[in-house]
C-alpha cells in the first residue's frame, strides 16, 4: 500500500466513526430532586375520577364513568386513556389499582429513543415530543411496563403516554389525576418526601400494609410510588422486574462500539498488510533470476 | 473541446445509453413476471391503504406486539441473510484470497440490494416516516439508543457497498477514469464495511437487551449482539451458496467457462466456513444453557422443545450436513444443508423479534396476509432491480 491510499483510508475510517463516539453514561445514583405521586392502593375506593380528569386535560376519550361498568373486565392504558383503573379481587376485600407511566428515575424509553423524542425533563415527568418522533415504537418494545401506546389507526400516528401533566406542573399545578381524587388516595411531591411518607404509614399500621413500597427499587426507582395491603403480584404489577435501570442492559455494548469502531480498522488494515505478498513475490523472483545468471 | 463540454458530452452519452439499457430483453411474459407483476401491484394498494388510514388498516400490529412482520422478517432477518458480503469482502479484499473474486461483485450487489430493499422496508413501518432524517441531519441524536447506532450504521453501510459495488458501474457506463478512481476506495470501504457490520449486525441484538422481561429466556442473554454477530456469518454464507445455485440455473449464459469450474470449490470452501461457524454458534448457545444453572430448568414442555428443535434441528444438524458434504464433495447435501441454515435464521429472529417475545401474551401476534404480501412486493421487486444489473453489468464476469 501506498502513503496516498493510507492516507485515504485512514481519513475515510475516521471521519466514519465520528459521530458515534460520544457515548453519555447516566449517573445510577438519584442526584436530581424529580417529583412524583405516592399511590396509596388502600385508600382508592374505583371512582374513575381521575381517568375523567386525565382525559378532559390531555383531549383523550372520556369515559363515562358512572355508566360504562369498565372495571368488570381488565383493562390496560391505550392510545384513547393515559390511565385506567383495574379491580382485583384479594384476600384483603377488593383493591382499586390506577395505572399509568411510572416515570422511571432512568426510563428505557428515553434511552431507547434515536431522536430524543422521548425525555426525562429536569423535574422527573418522561414526555413525549411529536416534532422529533419517527414512530419506530422501539419505545414501546423497551418500556418494562408496557406504558407508550401507538395510534395506528392514524396518519400521523402519535406515541401516547402519561406525561404527569408536565404543562400543568410548570404553571404550579399538580397533576389533574390528583387534583380529582376525591380520596387522597393519590399524592404529588418530590420522591424524598413521598418516601417518607410511604414509611410512615407502612411503619404505623404494619398490619394494614405490605412491608414494601413499589416503584422504591423497581427497574432503579420509578417517579410513582404504590402501597399494597396485598403483595403487588395480586394487584397485576409485575414483581419479576429487577432493580437494574433498563439502560444499564445496553450501556456495555454501547461502549464497546467506539472501541470496535478503532480497533478493529486498525487490525484489519494490519491484516491486509501482513497478506501482501506482492513485494515477496517479487524478491523471490528476483532471487531466482540472479541464481540463474550464476549458473 | 474544453472540459466542460467534454462532461456535457459523456454525460448526454450516458444518459442515452442508461434509458438504452431500461428497455427489457427478450421476452417479459414468463410466469415469474406474471406472477410478480401482480404481487407488486397488489402491494403498492395495501401500501396506498397503509399511508391513507394508518398502520392498523393492513396489519395486525397490537399495543403488545408493536413490532411485527415488516420488522422481524424483512429487517432483522433480511439484514442477517445479507452478512454475505462483508463476509466475502473480509476474505477477498483483506484477506487478499484470489479463489473468491469471482463471486465478490454479485455477493456485494445482493449485499448492496438487500441493505436497500429490507432496511428500506424499515420506512413503511415507520409511524411518522417524513422525520426518517431526524437521527441523521443532527436536530437531535440519542446517543444512548442502540437504534441510533443501527439506523446510522444501516445508512453509512448501504453507502459502503454502493461505493463497492461502484466500479462495475462505471465499466459499463464506460467511465474508465472514474473507475480507477472509485477502485482505489475499495480497501477503505470494505475496512470500514466489515467494521460496521460487525456493529450493526450485534446491533440488532442489542436491541433487544431492554426487552429483557418480554423474551422468553431461552432466547434472551446479554450475549444476544454477539449470537447475532456470529449467525449472520453463516448466514450470509449459506445465503450465497442458496442464491449461487438459483443463479447458476438462471443466469447460466452470463458465466464464464472458467468461473463454473471453480465454483465447486468456492461452495466448498463456503461451505467450510458455514460448517465452523454454526459450529462456534452452537458451542456458544451450549455454553449460555449450560453456564446458568437455571437454564436448564427451561428445557421442558412447549418452549423447551421448540428452542431445541431450533438450535439441534436448524444449527446442529446443517452443521454436521455442511461438514458431511464438504468432506464428501456432496454438493447436494450442501444444498439442503444451505436451505435448512436459511430457515433456522428465519427462525431465530422471528423467535425473538415475535414468537418467544411477548411469550406469555394471551393475544398472539399474526402476520396479516396485508403483511405477508407487502414483503413478497418488496423480494420481488429486489429480484427485479437485482436481474436488470445482472444482465447488464459485468457482475458475474469481469470484462
């Protein structure tokens, strides 16, 4: 090989790599003081309120909450409700459970998005923003809890998901969801404080609760915090989860791509250097021709 | 003449030449044109339907299963199938082994076509398609996404093989001058190809790392980039062997004397590869059940069965039948050991893009005949564009 074609391949490899090289790690600990809602399972009675609440804010369908008899069957958040309220049948009586974005400390979501479509904005709500979305729903396939939902039967399909009224937070509001709840059940604060919060009442009434707070660990801590009287299996969480941030799950490999991304030219071009054996060739008949002049 | 009017004049000359060349040859009425004339017609309505009413129209995606046919089949395993060439160009260009020049430009067209053909399928899938250039032009890039790293290494690949695939272009548009020039890339893209390729293929896997409570976890490890690194090389491999058997029948006429005598010996030496690698593929998939104790624990009804008959049934069992036929120059068995390693990657990616994921899911996911159809469109017009630089370009024989 010549100086000009290594020059050229050099300068073609390295431009190639530049714009992957940049790869942010996330701090696993929680700096930042993020807000999020304590759901206190014992004390929701299944008004639905907050699902009307929810979808009258947001321009989502309103269901008719005194009529439509929804919690007979289970239901899971959709493209049409960015929270629903399921009922099960426990040891402990029946428990109204509300579901939505949990807001994770390090949300798969975010990490997974190639747009940065999806955020964690500085005060904890993940939101989605439409004008930097390609509706590739890789979201919706990272989301542990199953939370982003596709508008298929749309042109201009959006990603649909709870965003904790991030608009009403910035006015000073708390969310319209606990703005309703006739309850208490529901209660908006920075986590440190719902945590708090949450261990008082499991610590003075130990027979009423589940000595267990989730969201505290799950997937590396989640904005909205639960209370049970029954293990949250029973209330259709899933317990299976872990308490490492899903991001975590593709961080190594995301590391290692600038690592391949120089090792690996290098190698091969030494590769295809040690295998040239045109200069060999040529010094071998170089050697014959004078041999045979000395015959 | 000054040199602007000399390009102006190469350039009228290759105009006239290129609508020349898009006129067909021989006859076009033969069952395959039939058949997929109307297949592709077929599509271009579902796809019509598709951009007027929204995704949900044509296919049977669900909040569940947001990733169906079109991603699982056509780019996951579309992609894999392609490994061919950056594999065939590590051996040629790098590696500098003469034996496999012959098959070098075809292997880098199918390469070339299928990054263009299946990760183009990518944008029928995509919601909101008009914000394709959002990762690319650099209004926002999420450097933490594997699918940021995918998408990019898709558009610089497909860009890599075009450059490689470059020179027989020019040969037959008979810009001599600019064939030195794009030849003299080649060492450069394929380095940069074979790297990137390496990344994106692992890639695909990686995607799927933060699906960890969704897939079944037989097919879920943390090793899923390097068990879909390893398989496209065989992959690719077998691919080439399926599609040079079809293309020896077809194009019989458009190869020389002297590349179908060696080409036994390239199958062979294909096929050795393949037989090594799937070798190395299932020593990995033994170590990942036999390392985790647990594991084993899953080896029993539905799932267990289903994963063995994947890794035994279409790993296993081609390996031995590719190093079989290599050691008794069986090129039949080859053949069928070729076509059963074709299946079982279809069969791996579908497994963790849509049959082990979201296992539990008491409403499975289906491929619409919508789906189905849209993907025999876009193989075919591949097939299409793929026969038309053949029969004109020098891409089996060099001129």
């Amino acid at each position: 090989m010549d100086r000009r074609q290594f020059l050229r391949t050099s300068i073609t490899l390295g431009a190639a790599g530049m714009p992957l090289n940049d790869v942010g790690a996330a701090s696993p600990k929680e700096s930042k003081e993020f807000v999020g809602v304590l759901v206190d399972t014992t004390r929701c009675i299944g008004c639905r309120s907050c699902e009307a609440a929810c979808s009258v804010t947001h321009d989502n369908f309103v269901p008719d909450i005194k009529n439509d008899n929804a919690l007979a069957k289970r239901r899971d958040t959709s493209d049409k409700q960015w929270t629903v309220v399921n009922q099960f049948s426990t040891s402990k009586g029946e428990i109204f459970v509300k579901r939505q974005c949990m807001h994770c400390w390090q949300p798969a979501c975010v990490a997974a998005c190639l747009v940065n479509a999806m955020s964690k904005t500085r005060e904890g709500p993940v939101t989605w923003d439409g004008d930097k979305c390609m509706g590739c729903r890789y979201c919706m396939v990272s989301c542990p809890f199953d939370i982003p939902k596709a508008e298929y039967h749309s042109t201009n399909p959006r990603i649909m998901k709870c965003s904790m009224c991030y608009e009403r937070l910035q006015d000073g509001k708390k969310p319209a969801c606990v703005e309703s709840c006739p309850t208490d059940a529901l209660m908006f604060g920075q986590k440190r404080e719902l945590m708090e919060v949450a261990r008082h009442r499991v610590y003075s009434h130990p027979d009423k609760y589940v000595h267990s707070i989730y969201g505290e660990n799950e997937v590396g801590g989640t904005g909205w915090l639960y209370l049970s009287a029954v293990p949250f299996d029973q209330i259709g969480f899933r317990t299976d989860l872990g308490t490492t941030p899903y991001p975590e799950y593709t961080r190594e490999f995301l590391i290692s791509v600038p690592l391949i991304e120089f090792g690996v030219p290098a190698f091969l071009l030494a590769l295809n250097m040690m295998t040239d054996r045109r200069k060999e060739v040529s010094e071998d008949l170089e050697l014959n021709r004078s041999g045979d002049d000395n015959e | 003449m000054n040199n602007t009017a000399v390009a102006k004049n190469e350039f009228g000359r290759f105009i006239d030449f290129f609508i020349q060349e898009l006129k067909p040859r021989g006859k076009w009425l033969t069952p395959f044109n039939v058949i997929s004339i109307l297949t592709i017609l077929a599509g271009l309505i579902i796809l019509y339907v598709r951009f007027t009413q929204g995704l949900g129209s044509v296919t049977n995606l669900s909040q569940q299963f947001p990733w169906g046919f079109w991603i699982g089949f056509d780019v996951i395993t579309g992609v894999a199938l392609a490994g061919g060439a950056y594999v065939i160009c590590f051996v040629v260009v790098i590696m500098r082994l003469e034996k496999y020049h012959s098959i070098l430009r075809v292997t880098v067209l199918n390469g070339f076509l299928a990054y263009v053909f299946y990760s183009g399928a990518l944008l029928l899938d995509l919601g909101r398609p008009w914000h394709i250039m959002n990762p690319l032009i650099g209004n926002s890039f999420g450097y933490n996404s594997v699918m940021f790293l995918v998408a990019w290494h898709f558009f610089v690949y497909t860009c890599a093989l075009f450059v490689e695939f470059s020179p027989a272009i020019a040969e037959w548009a008979k810009f001599e001058k600019l064939r030195k020039f794009l030849s003299g890339l080649t060492l450069a893209t394929v380095i940069l190809g074979f790297t990137i390729s390496m990344l994106h293929q692992s890639g695909l896997g990686a995607l799927f790392l933060m699906a960890k409570p969704k897939i079944h976890p037989l097919w879920y490890s943390e090793y899923l980039p390097l068990l879909f690194f390893v398989s496209s090389i065989y992959a690719g491999l077998s691919m080439i062997i399926f599609e040079g058997t079809i293309s020896h029948k077809i194009f019989n006429n458009l190869i020389g004397e002297k590349t179908h005598h060696s080409h036994d010996e390239i199958v062979l030496g294909l096929a050795k590869g393949a037989a090594v690698t799937m070798f190395v593929y299932y020593f990995f998939q033994a170590f990942i059940l036999l390392h985790d104790g647990e594991r084993w624990k899953l080896i029993n009804g539905f799932w267990g069965f289903w994963y063995l008959l994947e890794i035994v049934g279409f790993v296993l069992i081609p390996c031995f039948l590719y190093a079989y036929g290599v050691r008794n120059r069986k090129f039949a068995v080859i053949k069928v050991a070729a076509i059963l390693t074709v299946l079982g990657i279809i069969l791996n990616r579908l497994n963790v893009t849509l049959i082990a994921f979201n296992w539990y899911a008491v409403d499975r996911y289906y491929p619409s005949w919508q789906e189905i159809v849209v993907t025999l469109m876009v193989v075919f017009i591949e097939i299409w564009v793929f026969r038309w630089f053949v029969t004109r370009m020098p891409v089996f024989s060099r001129n």
